[in-house]
C-alpha cells in the first residue's frame, strides 16, 4: 500500500507555524499582520474560496480584511484600491479573487499589486524570480506541492519528476521549483505524444490536468511518490457528485506515496496564503530596509533558491 | 549528411529585416531606434563583446551610445546613469554588460533597467512574462534559437524536446518558449541521471551546458534537430585553440539539421539584440499609448504566445 500524504495534517502543521511567528512578531511590538482580499462581483464559488480564506485568516490569527465591489466596477475603480491597498502600511498581503469580470483586464490588475504583497505571487515579478532562482514570493498551490514532497523526499537531486499540466499558476512554477531543486523536470500537456510511457519514468509525478482519473495505475514505476493537484466534481452511478483527482488512487498503490483528493492540495494551498502573508509581514516589518528584502522561505528544500542571492544573469 | 542550420546567414536575414524596419521607422518620423551600452570595468572579454555589439548596432542603422565607467563605479552612480537613460526618450534599449565588478549588485542593477527598455530580457519582469507567456521582452539567446529551429520544423506541437543546461538567460527560457510552442519539454542539467538515454528520446535537442562535445553520436535519434549553444576555448593537439560546441558535430550526421559551432547560435544573439532593440523602438514610438503596448513577435513559431494576450492566471 503506497503511503497517503495527508494534506490536510501537514497544513494544521504549517498553520500552528503560521500562528506561532504571527504571534511572535505581535510580542515583537510589530503590527498583527494583515491580509486585504478583494472580491469583484458575486461569482458563488469566488464567494466560497474568499469566504474560506478569510476564515483561515482567523485560525492563525492574521487580520482580515474582504472588499467586495459590485460586479460593474471599473477598471480604474480597482486599480484605485489596489493602490490604496499598497500604500497602506496595515497591509501586509492583498489578494484579488479571480475569475474578474470582463470590463477588467485581469494582468494589469494582478501586476497592479505591489510585488511585496502579491502573497498569490502572480506578479510578473515574483514570477520572474521564482523563475531565475532569485528569491520573490512562491504561489500557493506549488509552495504546497513542494511541501508535500518534502516530507517523503530526502533528496531531490537526480530525480526524475513529470508535471503533467503546464498552467501559469500550477504546473510551470512547480516545474521551476523541482528544477531548482536539482530534479530533471519533463513537463507534459495535452500534446503530449506517449504520456503512459513517460510518466513510468519519472521518479516524482505531480498531476495538474483537471481530467479526472487520467493517470492509471500502469502508467506508474513502483516507488514513485505522486502529487494530484487535479480536483474535479463528477457524476456517480448513483447520480450523486464527488471530488475526483487526476490519479486513478486505487490503481496506484505500489506507489512509495500519493497525496489524496480531497484532503491533499486543497488543504495545503490555504496554509500556503497564510504562511505567504506571514512571511510577506515578516519580510516588511523585520527585514532590513534595503530596497529588495525578499521572503524567507529557508525552511523549504530548496531553500537556497527561494532565499535569493543568484545573480539574473551571467555572460 | 545532416542539413547544416547556418545562424550566419539566417542572422544576416534577420538584420536586413531590422535594417528595413528601422528605416521605416525613420520615413515614419519618429526617432532613430538607439542603444544605450553600458560598460563597467575593463574586463577584456566585455570590451570585445560591446565593441561588436555597437558595431552590429552601425550595420542596421541603430544609434548607439557607449558608457563606459571605470572599474571602481559605484552602485549608486550606476543606478542613477540607469534611472537617466530609463528617462531619455532618445534611448529605446539599455544594455549593461556583465559581469559587474564585486561592488555591484548585478540583479539590482538589471532590475532597475525599464522593463520596456530590457533589450537583453533580463528584468524580472520580461522573465515572468516569458514564463506566463504574457509577452515582454526576450532574451536574445533563446528568442535566436527558436527562429534557428523554425527554419527547419514547421510545426513544433507534440515533438519532444531536450534542453541541456537549466541557466536563468539560455535553459530556462529556451524552454519556456518550446513549452509555449506545445513541445513536451524535459530540462536536464548537471544532476540528471541517464542523459544519453534521455536526449535519444528527443525531436529537438538544445545543448547549452557549456561542456565541449558532450553530445555524442549514439546520444541522438535519426531526423532529430539539433541547436548547440555551447562555445567553449579548447587547445589543440597541435597547440592551437579553436572554439568547440557542446556537440560533437562530425558524429551526429545522422540528424536531420544541426547548427554548427562557431557560425551557429553566436551571430543569432547579436542580430537578436539589435532585433529586440527595432522592436522595442516600435513599441514605445507607434504602440498606443496604452500602459501596456508590448513587443511585436508576430513573426515567430510562437507567436500567439509572445504577442502576449493570455492572463497571468486563472481559478
């Protein structure tokens, strides 16, 4: 039987962290560290997620604060508060739910948000960063996946892992994250020729596709330690709905381990915000007033990534 | 034999397009394109390379500046000269050669280039934007080897690819730019594991680990394209030096094309340069005046992807 990483107990982990620092920079004489999250129009399942993060907030004693406009505000509208946002020094983090209704031009916006607060790290510069190995802040979903695997994965180095998905908000950044962490990374898509027979290859299989089942349990080495990311609401015979992965879970168990769904990503990119806010604070209020003080993600494996330092380019 | 993809007389084609183009430009009224070159130190290799960058930039018409600070130039200093050229519409690209003397933080400096002004594609911006296929600015050794692989594949979707070498301004953009093309993608480097057996997997191999003739014969399947990017000094028997790529070339006929070492991947980077500059001259003087215009590849294999458009993200 392949081990469960249990999403949801290495997130209650990395909350009591989150409110252990929060509470150490608040005895430091520092401000309670903030969270802005804005919310454009009345999108139910937006409402749900913002209604969910802001609940997290709580658990870890980050303040919270939710703006909520009419679905007919206007671009310039929320640039303005985006740049209030940033110019407030009671905020630490600002996160804008998407999907943005369509008079709004979702880049602009999300590269509107100051770099430092962008706790999502949309910003094409936290991008930017997490690409080249210079420090920034790490997306949720993928800071999340690499947790995971670390509590398996000694030893990157030499690995062989396969991102099955290659969006901007999953799949690249883990791909950046896992080749930082010395691992040879194929990243595969929907015009990939031959998945079944590279993905029996990889040491490492993170699943980011959104198609329910698609990786079967022979498309997997013995031994392989696999992430699903993928959570989709299917139809049961009994004309019920579950959450389904991208994993065929019951095939895969000669896998070394496998994260589940639910209880496997899900949990760990709310935990992910909230450190990413503490870490944001932290960077804010303790570092020092150089002009790039960066996030402190030292406690990650690839820690001498994600703490900055290299240089953007050499030649 | 394999067909040989000559970056000489495709960077020739390249540069008579530019030329075109900046003329046009001129007959247009606007402002000849110009090039501010940025040289701190007296590192001999530097000076070679500005001297025929500023060269190229006389062969298509580009205006050419040259700053060239002493070794002992202070931070500050560099940064104001930058944050002045940042500010003279007369200058459309800036260009600071590295590497910088010890004193100087080389990914501040680079950071503080305007990120529309980025002719090297280097600011964190232009590399997130890469990432997320949301245009910007890019690198000029990358953006030159996927015009090289276009003249020989028409259509990339689906093929595999191998990159060689995972460094922040040749590995990781190149593959970013083949993900975005829909190659299946795999990055290899120094830790990877099998890298024989790997690259024979590969429709296009990009070798760009700077280690003279790694890749032999046996490593590469029959009609595959092959991009060497490595150029390494090594003696001769007879005492001499001549310049080696990261392929043994006389061993891979059995490919399909293959880019020769020199005359290959070294004169697509500068024509790249001074392309980058033309389009970035566009950009700013007959872009609307959007807060946004971005850089015109519309001429590439990939480009619906660097025309940009997409968001930086979706859930």
């Amino acid at each position: 039987m392949a081990d469960i990483i249990d999403g949801r107990a290495i997130a209650g982990r990395l909350d009591e962290e989150t409110r252990t620092k929060v509470e150490e920079l608040v005895a430091a004489g520092c401000q309670r560290p903030g969270l802005a999250v804005i919310l454009v129009g009345d999108d139910p399942a937006s409402e749900i997620y913002v209604r969910h993060k802001i609940r997290a907030c709580e658990r870890v004693g980050i303040r919270s604060s939710k703006y909520a406009l009419p679905a007919d505000t206007g671009q310039e509208e929320l640039l303005a508060l985006i740049e209030a946002l940033n110019d407030d020094d009671t905020v630490h983090g600002i996160l804008c739910q998407v999907p943005l209704p369509d008079q709004i031009d979702t880049r602009l916006v999300l590269g509107a948000i100051a770099p430092e607060k962008d706790v999502d790290g949309f910003h094409p510069v936290n991008v930017g960063r997490l690409s080249t190995g210079t420090g920034g802040i790490v997306p949720c979903t993928p800071l999340g996946v690499m947790m995971m695997l670390e509590t398996v994965i000694d030893r990157f180095e030499g690995l062989d892992a396969v991102v099955i998905g290659k969006s901007n908000i999953v799949g690249k950044p883990i791909a950046n994250l896992l080749l930082d962490a010395e691992c040879t990374v194929t990243v595969t898509h929907i015009h990939t020729a031959g998945l079944p027979e590279i993905v029996r290859q990889a040491d490492i299989v993170v699943a980011a596709a959104g198609a329910p089942e698609l990786v079967r349990g022979f498309w997997i080495k013995e031994g392989a330690v696999i992430i699903d990311v993928g959570i989709t609401r299917v139809q049961t015979p009994e004309g019920k709905t579950r959450l389904t992965g991208d994993v065929a879970f019951d095939e895969v168990q000669h896998a070394r381990a496998v994260s589940p769904v639910p209880g496997g990503v899900g949990p760990m990119t709310i935990a992910c915000l909230l450190s990413n806010t503490q870490r944001a604070a932290r960077a804010m209020m303790l570092g020092e007033r150089s002009r790039d003080p960066g996030i402190d993600y030292a406690d990650l494996p690839t820690r001498s990534v994600l703490a900055g330092g290299a240089t953007a380019g050499e030649r």
